[in-house]
C-alpha cells in the first residue's frame, strides 16, 4: 500500500484545473526544486555558489553534480530523449510539500497534468497531500472529486486535511461516504477522524468513531488509543480519558501528554504533576508539549517550587528554551510569584515572539511593576515586534494599576496607529483607571460614549471604584445596570453591600442580601491557601478545622501585638457586619489571609519569603497589617488576589497602596 511522506495530514487540490493546465513550466523551475538551495528555502543569490567554494567544500561540489544529473535528466525527459518516469513528480512534489510552497507546486501538477501519468493515483495522491499540508483545502476537495479512481490513502488524506485545518466538521462527514464505498479505515484514519471529533462541541460523533474503532479491532493500536485519549480528554471527560489509557497495551509520549493536557485544562494539577512522575518513572522523554502542560497547571495553583523542579529536570534533558515551552515556563514563574525568575527566563529565550513579549508585560503589570512595563513595551516596539490586542491589555492593565491616567490614555488611542480594535476588555480598563483616580464623571461620560453596548465588565469596573471611592449613588446606578446585564453574579450583589454598609446603611445593605437570598445568588467563600513543604494548605475566615490552629492564633496574637507598637491600627470598618467595635476588631484577627501568614510563620525557615494566595482581592486592614509585617520579621511576604501581586517587603507594598 502507498504510504504518503510523513503522516497523512493536510489535504485538498486544485480547484481550478484550467488554470494549472494552462501555466506553462520552464526548466528553471524544475532544477530550482531539486537544488539544496530550494529545500534550505535560501534566496536565489545566496543559493549561487562560485567555482573557488565548490572547490574548497567537497559536499558542496556532491550536491552541485547531484543537480545538474538532475537538471540533465528533466531536460531529456522534456526533450522526450529520456523515458518518463512518475517517481520524479513525487520527489518533487514532495520537497513542495515539506516546505509548504504551494505555487511551485501548483505548477508541477500542471507538468503532472500534460504527461503520460496523469491517471497515476500514487502522484495524484501525492498532490492531494501536499494541497492539504499547504492548507488550500478547496483545492484538495476540487481533486479528489476529479480523481477517477481513489484508494484508502485518498480518502485517509482528504479527511486529515480536514482534521487539521480546522474542519472537523467536514471531515466527519467524510467518514460514512468513505464506508459506503467500501473502504475500511485504518490506523491513520480513526487517528484523524478522533482528533476532529475531538474538536467538535458534543461527544455523539466521537463515541460513534469510539464504536467504529473497537469494530475494526484497531482500539489497542497506541496511536489510535492515544487520539482517543485526546479526545475525550478535551471534552472534559477525565474518567472515560483515563480508562482509555490504562487499558492501552503500550503507551508513548503522546498518550501521556494528551492526558496531562487534559488534566491541565481541567485545573486539575496534583493529578497532572503526578502523571508527569510517572511518564519519568516509566522513562518516556516529555516532549515541550508535556513541560507546557505541566508549567500551565503550575501557574494556576501557584505550585513554585514544583514548578522549578520540573524546569530543573527539563535543564538537565538539554532541552532549550525555544519560544513555545519558554513562554509558559515564564507565565508559570510570574504566576507563582517569582518576577525575578520569569525576567531571567525571558532574557534566556532563543527567539522572544510577541507571546514571549505579552507574556513579560503582563507579568509586570500583574505584579505592580507599571512603569517597567511601559519602557518594555517601548522597547518591543523599538526592536519591530507588532504590538496586538493582547499586548494593549497588558499596558493599559499595567497603567491602571499603576495609577499611569496620561499614559493610559495615550496608549488607548496608540491601538488606532497599529490597527487594533479595541475590544471590551480595552474599554473596562479604561473605565478602571478612571474610576481608580476618582474621576467619576469622565468615566460615566466614557461610558456613555463607547462605539459599543457597554456589557456587565464595563459597569463592574465602575462598581468596584465606587466601593474604593464609597461613592453610593454613582454606586447603586452602576450595580442596577450590571444586575441587569448579569443577575447569576454575586460580585456585584457583594460589593453593593459592601459599600451600604461601610457607608453605615444597613437597611439597604439589608436589601441586598435579601434580593440575593431570592434570585439564588451565593457568595462565593473568602479563602487563602499557601504551599509548605509541597503541602497546600488552604484556609477559610475563623478557621477551626487545621490541626495547629492554636499554635497559629497564638503566633498571631504574637505578630500582632509588635505590629501594634510600631504603628499598626486595625481597621474596622473592613468588618461589615452591624456588630459593636470589639467584636469587629476580634473578627478582623482571623481573616484568612492571616492564618495562612501564621503558619507560614511557623513552619518555613526564618528569612524565607511567604507566598499565599488568595481567591478574591485582599482586604485593605489584611494589606496594612501584612506591611507591619514585612517589617516586623524581615522578610518579604508575596501575596496573590484576583487583582494581582502584592510584595511587602520592609513596610512598604509594591502596589504603592494604589489597589
């Protein structure tokens, strides 16, 4: 059976056969395809090589001669002194195909066309593939419903075009004509066939193609185990993805990346983490695939020092930091609280793409570092990196934090010169760094006048200023049009109560508890987790359930007791329950954030820098407290909310208190 260069992948060919058939192919053409200079894709002058090289570099002067073999034999053959033969199409159109040159392949197939072997389904397939690898899937389709005669490799080709040109659709639909005319499908098929039903909303064509697998008796193949694996992974279903996988006679590299992938999309780190173990155990060599996943489910559990020991093992496999696993190794590092890492790491990467640069600015914007990440993003520009939608987020998130109005808004209207469209998320950060000032009118009228209906985000953003600010009305305005626009949100049922009743107006705090109580709406719990010797611990408020609770609350009555000598003032109107004074300043003591600081105080070494986390934004008496702190016991205390990083190191945070 023929079997296509590589893998059976892209698809599709010629829709416009007239079109081919009428270019006219000279020599030149042909001698450029088979040269070293053409599948090293070098430029024509520097492919021209002098008499003094060739004779100074043996290989030079074998690949010269092997060319000009080559050129004399396809000027026989267009002479017709030499007899055709089919196996020099396919060596041409194979090098068109590796390196994706679509054109010159276009006229080869239009040679191919006016020669003796124009019903060879060997070359025809040949030339199915290399329209599908180059991605002209319409041309593709347009061949193969021209070809007289297909075989297996026909049908199998056309539908991993398909597959991997984002058409799953398509190519599933290929599959019941392609049993009709009674094809059975194969290992390459089922394998393309699982990937695009891998990418389509709902599991029935899957399970089907499950069904068809195990009929043809291919489900213990590992490349097919291993799609379906990926598969059900990127539905979701874990349970079914692993069941696949332990039932697989041998494993690969593949099947544990698609299950550590899996795993990673579902936040499901320890279980990832764990895999990852056992793929070294089993001594299969993680790819950049499986260090990406790994580094991903770090960074959202904020697993530091498990992400440094698999960063470590990756260092020690040679493996370099080329842009793809580079760029999730420095999100990772920023995500887990180590800036200073990710700065090393982006300094390190072969080649900084503007992922590798968005990566950057958003680490320093999200860790308070707002005027390094406007010389960066200077600096991007200045070496020619184009900047798009994501990186404008990052800058105008960064000067929103940072409290940089001008400079926001100069960068806002900067997205016009580069011709970016600002989207929501642009115009929310507008209306943050607005708000955040104070300047509530500008961004009310800013509102009013977007291009665009301004969605529940945008009022949000307005709401959560007028919490900082306490600015009632403006307040209660923003909230009815984000109720509106999102009522299952308790965020802003929250933060409306919240400003009632730090503003002492407990009956309509009152209110809005009770409108919640009746759409349904729940609070989402306050808590604070922070990783102790590879140990996560995770606190609530007034936790009771940790076994060294008393040992923790009595380290901080300690800690609290010198905080307050050197200037600490507990701020009580964070408690917003109608309670008297002492009963607010006993609540204020057990937040989660401090119990996780207690331990942390407890069991890491003296002079170690603390990291919590915390799943909504810190409290203003928790911020000032963990100042006092800093200075306190010396050592720098990091500290992650929904918002971003706060690093208190000496009595001072790197937010500058502008949170």
């Amino acid at each position: 059976m023929y079997v296509l260069s590589s893998t059976v992948d892209a698809i599709l060919l010629s829709k416009n056969a007239a079109l081919i058939s009428s270019s006219s192919p000279t020599r030149p053409l042909f001698s450029m395809l088979l040269s070293p200079a053409f599948r090293t894709s070098s430029s024509a002058s520097t492919a021209t090589t002098t008499t003094t090289t060739l004779s100074k570099n043996p290989q030079i002067n074998n690949n010269e001669e092997e060319k000009n073999q080559e050129e004399e034999e396809l000027d026989l053959i267009d002479s017709g002194s030499l007899e055709q033969d089919p196996t020099h199409y396919t060596k041409l159109l194979n090098n068109c195909t590796k390196l994706k040159k679509l054109l010159e392949g276009r006229s080869i197939h239009a040679h191919f066309l006016r020669s003796q072997f124009t019903h060879n389904l060997v070359i025809q397939n040949t030339v199915l593939n290399l329209y599908a690898k180059c991605g002209s899937m319409d041309e593709a389709r347009n061949l193969f419903e021209e070809m007289p005669d297909r075989d297996m490799v026909t049908w199998t080709a056309l539908i991993t075009g398909y597959s991997q040109n984002d058409r799953p659709r398509d190519a599933l639909l290929l599959f019941p004509q392609m049993l009709r005319f009674g094809f059975e499908p194969n290992q390459f098929t089922f394998s393309s066939l699982l990937k695009a039903a891998g990418a389509v909303p709902t599991d029935r064509d899957g399970r089907q193609v499950h069904g068809f697998v195990i009929k043809y008796g291919v489900d213990s193949n590992v490349y097919v185990g291993s799609s379906l694996v990926d598969m059900y992974a990127r539905w979701g279903l874990m349970d079914e993805a692993r069941f696949v996988f332990d039932k697989l006679v041998s494993k690969n590299d593949v099947s544990y990346n698609a299950l550590i992938a899996g795993h990673a999309r579902m936040d499901e780190g320890e279980q990832a983490v764990r895999l990852f173990r056992v793929m070294q155990r089993e001594d299969f060599r993680p790819t950049h695939f499986t260090y990406s996943s790994v580094f991903t489910v770090c960074a959202s559990i904020g697993a530091l020092e498990q992400g440094k020991g698999v960063h470590a093992h990756m260092m020690k496999l040679g493996e370099q930091l080329v842009a793809f696993v580079g760029n999730t190794l420095l999100d990772m590092y920023a995500k887990s609280g180590s800036i200073e890492d990710a700065k090393k790491v982006f300094d390190r990467l072969v080649r900084r793409d503007v992922v590798s640069w968005n990566s950057m600015l958003n680490a320093c914007a999200q860790h308070g570092l707002g005027k390094e990440t406007v010389e960066r993003f200077e600096q991007m520009l200045r070496v020619g990196i184009e900047p798009n939608a994501i990186t404008f987020l990052c800058v105008l998130t960064a000067c929103s934090h940072a409290g940089l109005l001008d400079k926001g808004q100069y960068y806002f209207e900067l997205m016009k010169k580069y011709k970016v469209e600002p989207e929501v998320s642009h115009y929310v950060t507008i209306v943050d760094q607005l708000g955040r000032a104070g300047q509530f009118d500008r961004a009310k009228r800013f509102i009013e006048n977007m291009p665009i209906e301004p969605n529940a985000a945008v009022w949000g953003a307005l709401l959560g200023s007028c919490r900082m600010h306490k600015n009632m009305e403006l307040g209660a305005y923003a909230a009815e049009r984000v109720f509106e626009l999102g009522p299952r949100d308790s965020g802003p049922h929250v933060l409306l109560y919240n400003i009632y009743a730090s503003g002492g107006r407990w009956s309509d705090a009152a209110k809005v508890r009770k409108m919640m109580k009746e759409s349904g709406v729940k609070k989402e719990p306050a808590c604070s987790w922070v990783e102790i010797e590879n140990a996560v611990h995770v606190f609530v408020a007034n936790d009771d359930a940790h076994p060294q609770k008393e040992e923790m609350c009595k380290k901080w009555e300690e800690i609290c007791g010198q905080i307050k000598e050197i200037g600490y003032v507990p701020d009580t109107s964070h408690v917003l329950l109608f309670v008297d004074e002492q009963e607010r300043e006993t609540k204020l003591q057990y937040h989660s954030e401090k119990l996780a600081l207690a331990l942390s105080l407890l069991k890491m070494p003296p002079g170690s820098t603390i990291q919590i986390k915390k799943n909504i934004r810190v409290c203003g008496d928790c911020h000032s407290a963990f100042k006092f702190v800093s200075k306190v016991v010396q050592r720098e205390i990091i500290l992650r909310d929904t918002n971003r990083f706060h690093h208190f190191r000496d009595g001072s945070c790197s937010c500058g208190d502008y949170w």
